[in-house]
C-alpha cells in the first residue's frame, strides 16, 4: 500500500493499524486450525499423550490446513494483482 501521501505520524499509526489486523488474521486461522483438527483427531481421552493415530492425524490435518491457507493466500494475491492491473 502506498502511505506517500499520509505525514510520518499517520504513516506509522497505518503500520500498526495493518499490523494488528495481520496479528489477528493470523490468531484466527490458528485457531481455526486448533479446533478444526482437535475435533477431528482428539478420540481418547484417558491418556495426556496422543496416540499413534492422533499423531498421525494431526499432522495430516495441520499439513492441509496450511496447504489450503497457503494456497487461497496465492489465488487471492493473484486476483489481486490482475485486478491493479484492469
């Protein structure tokens, strides 16, 4: 984004403003991805360890999850840039 027309103190309150939204986007789909996979994998409680499968599970479940963020992250960019370019 181009601040260039904003002084140095509107510049840096910008900064932070995009900041704490990049923060909480982050916090947000972390969290998505906590309850998505406990849900799916978390099946025995009788133990503090995960089992073999639930290992297994999650890191199959956090790969995806990130692969899919990572992914529509790229699209959007994508459709971003060839919008600026319309």
């Amino acid at each position: 984004m181009d601040f260039s027309q904003f002084n140095g103190a509107e510049q840096a309150h910008m900064t932070k403003v995009i900041e704490r939204k990049q923060m909480a986007d982050f916090m947000k789909l972390y969290s998505g991805m906590v309850e998505r996979c406990f849900n799916a994998c978390a099946q025995d409680f009788t133990s503090k360890a995960l089992t073999s499968n639930e290992t297994t599970c999650v890191q199959n479940c956090t790969d995806k999850f990130l692969k899919h963020s990572e992914r529509v992250g790229t699209r959007f960019a994508e459709h971003n840039a060839e919008q600026a370019g319309k």
